[in-house]
C-alpha cells in the first residue's frame, strides 16, 4: 500500500514534463552563383582563332618535264623578282630546237626556189600574152604559159605558208628551251621545297612554294550568326600566342558569300606587320568589335544569358533580395521582357533594374522565396 502514493507522484511527473522535446530543424541555404544586371555601352566583341598565311603563296613549276639540274635556293632564302629558282636538263629540248630550226632553213630555200621560179614563169607569161595578141602564139602555148605561172604563184604561197609554220616550230622550241629555266615572278620567300637536285620533275609538278613575306593574312571561319555583321574594310584587332604582348591591326578584305558546305563562313584579314614578325602558319586570334544596337554609346541593360529561364508564363529571371545576413539572400522569380541576345547577355525590356542581382546557376533548383548564399568566383 505504500507504493501507490509513489506511483502517482511517478504519474504526475510524466504528464507535467516527462515528454518529449520538439526541435525545429531551418531550411537549407542553397549555394548558387549570381551576377549583376548592368549597363552596356552598345558595343560588344567576338574572338574567332584562326591560322596566319602569306598575302601570296605560289607554287612554282615547269611548263615541261625533265631532271632538276640546278636547285640553287634553300627554304627560308629571300629572293627577288626574276632570280633563277632552278633548272632543267635541256639536252633534248635544244635537238629539238636545232631540228625546227633546220627546217624553216629548209623552207626558206624552197621560198626562194619557188620566188625564183615565178619571176620566170611571170616574164614568161608575159611575152606570150603579147604574142599571143599580135597572132604570133597558138592558143595552147598561151594558156600553157598562164597555167605555168599561175602553178608558180600557187606554189610561192605554199612554200611561205611552210616558212612561217617552220618558223612558228623554231618559236615553240626556243619557248621550251627556255622554260628549262624558272625564276621568281615576285620578290619573297622560299618556303617549301618539294624536290631536290637530278630529280625528274613531270611537268607542272611543283618545284618550290614562293610566299610575300609583306602584308600577312589571317584566315578564321565564323558562324552564319556572325557573317551578316562583316563587310569588307572593316577595322579588327589580331594577336598571335607566339608574339606575347602585341596587338596588330588589322582589315577585314574578303567575306565568303557562301559557306561552302560547312557550317562556317571563311573571312580573310590583312594584317599590317612592318617588322616581318608574323609568319605563315601562326595560330591567330582575331577580335571582331561590334555595334550591338543603335549608335555606338548607346546605354543597353543587359542580364547575363544564363540568369534568363522560360517557363508556362514567359521569361523570368530569379532576383536576389539582400537579408539581414551578409552573405545570404531571397530568391524571387521575376518575370522580364527580354530584347535581342548578344554576346554579353539579354537586352532587358521591362522587369529588372540595373545593379539588380540575379541567379546565374542553379535555376531549376530554385523555387520562389529561398534562401540562398554566394559560391566565391
């Protein structure tokens, strides 16, 4: 019986304060990235990489075949306009030369053979049409006379026309004799060779590459995107890995029409390098600079591309609201009219405020009213 007023005590303490704590547990504060809503100054820029070419790159070769005698030139040599790049064996070629030239001997002789002949047919001709009028002559012996010169005549335009094919001949092998010879038809670099002395050399077959070692060109290709907004003459600026620290001018001086069966567009632009320090084959970065919209000064609000997401209801954006911690922030789904994309972000319309901090990671995680902290850049 002594037991019972101790087991109500017992009873009496669990109602009162025996139970079970209750422990609020805060939501978690996700991390994003984000990045302000600023104004732009209505000009952007695009780099496209490209590769560095000679203005002038020619491969030079023999209008006919034969073996490389003479290669007198070495890759990186300088030259100047007309100077012996190489030679071919013109033994054969020089027979062939003394056989035309033989041969319009030959024809010449026959054309004065046949000239002297025709003065004597023509005398001939002559006195017998006299006869013939005063009825000294027969008919016969005149029209043989006419027929004789006339045969005569015929026979100095033959021998005339084989002079000047024979002479043609001697032309035609003198050309080919001289073109054993080649030389540089402009002043420049060596910078291939692609055969080497006693080798035989097919006509056509290139024998070196000449290249201008002035105004340098760069080639990049650019996306259907960007084409409609070059145009010849344009001002751009070129940098080269290889020659840290400098800046070159340059122009742009051709724009493909048409894309050749890529998905790119070739673009071309001279670049001024007065001290020859550019050369073929350097890899190139090009940075084109742009009016984005309206005149150049135009003040533009731009959001950065990755803060704008589009959902049932249209575009927004999440704006971030400062709270009373400093490194904390509400994330609060903005809706935005957005204008035309360019490089640097989104033209905003309507939604948004400069210096506005919005979301740039994150956004499908994201619901309206989180809170939400800055990952360092």
């Amino acid at each position: 019986m002594k037991l019972l007023p101790l087991f109500a005590l017992l009873l009496v303490l669990t109602a009162c304060g025996g139970g079970t704590d209750e422990t609020v547990t805060e939501a978690p504060v996700r991390a994003i990235r984000a990045a302000p809503v600023v104004f732009d100054d209505g000009s952007s820029s695009l780099v496209f990489s490209g590769v560095a070419e000679a203005a002038g790159r020619t491969p030079l070769s023999f209008r006919v075949g034969g073996t490389v005698r003479q290669l007198p030139v070495a890759l990186g040599q300088r030259v100047s306009r007309g100077q012996l790049i190489a030679t071919l064996d013109p033994a054969d070629l020089v027979v062939q030369r003394s056989q035309a030239t033989a041969q319009r001997q030959a024809s010449q002789a026959q054309l004065e053979s046949a000239e002297t002949q025709l003065i004597a047919a023509q005398a001939a001709y002559e006195r017998t049409a006299k006869l013939y009028e005063s009825n000294s002559v027969s008919l016969s012996q005149f029209e043989q006379a006419r027929s004789q010169y006339q045969t005569s005549r015929a026979q100095v335009e033959a021998a005339r026309s084989q002079l000047e094919a024979s002479g043609a001949q001697v032309n035609a092998a003198s050309n080919q004799v001289a073109y054993t010879r080649l030389t540089a038809p402009f002043a420049g670099v060596i910078t291939e060779k692609h055969v080497e002395a006693n080798e035989f050399a097919p006509s056509g077959t290139a024998i070196v590459t000449l290249s201008t070692d002035h105004d340098p060109e760069v080639k990049v290709n650019v996306p259907e995107d960007v084409i409609g907004r070059l145009s010849a003459g344009q001002s751009v600026e070129v940098s080269f890995s290889s020659i840290p620290d400098r800046h070159f001018p340059g122009t742009v001086s051709e724009v493909a029409y048409a894309a050749a069966g890529s998905p790119s567009y070739p673009i071309t632009i001279t670049v001024a390098d007065e001290d020859e320090a550019i050369r073929p084959g350097m890899a190139a970065n090009v940075r084109f600079s742009f009016t984005t919209e309206g005149s150049a000064g135009d003040s533009l609000l731009l959001a950065p591309i990755a803060s704008v997401a589009e959902g049932p209801d249209g575009k927004f954006v999440f704006r971030l609201e400062p709270t009373d911690s400093a490194d904390q922030y509400i994330a609060r789904r903005t809706p935005v009219t957005i204008g035309k994309y360019y490089a640097r972000g989104f033209v905003v319309r309507e939604g948004l405020d400069p210096d506005d901090l919005v979301a740039t990671a994150g956004l499908k995680q994201l619901l309206d009213g989180m809170r939400v902290r800055l990952l360092p850049q």
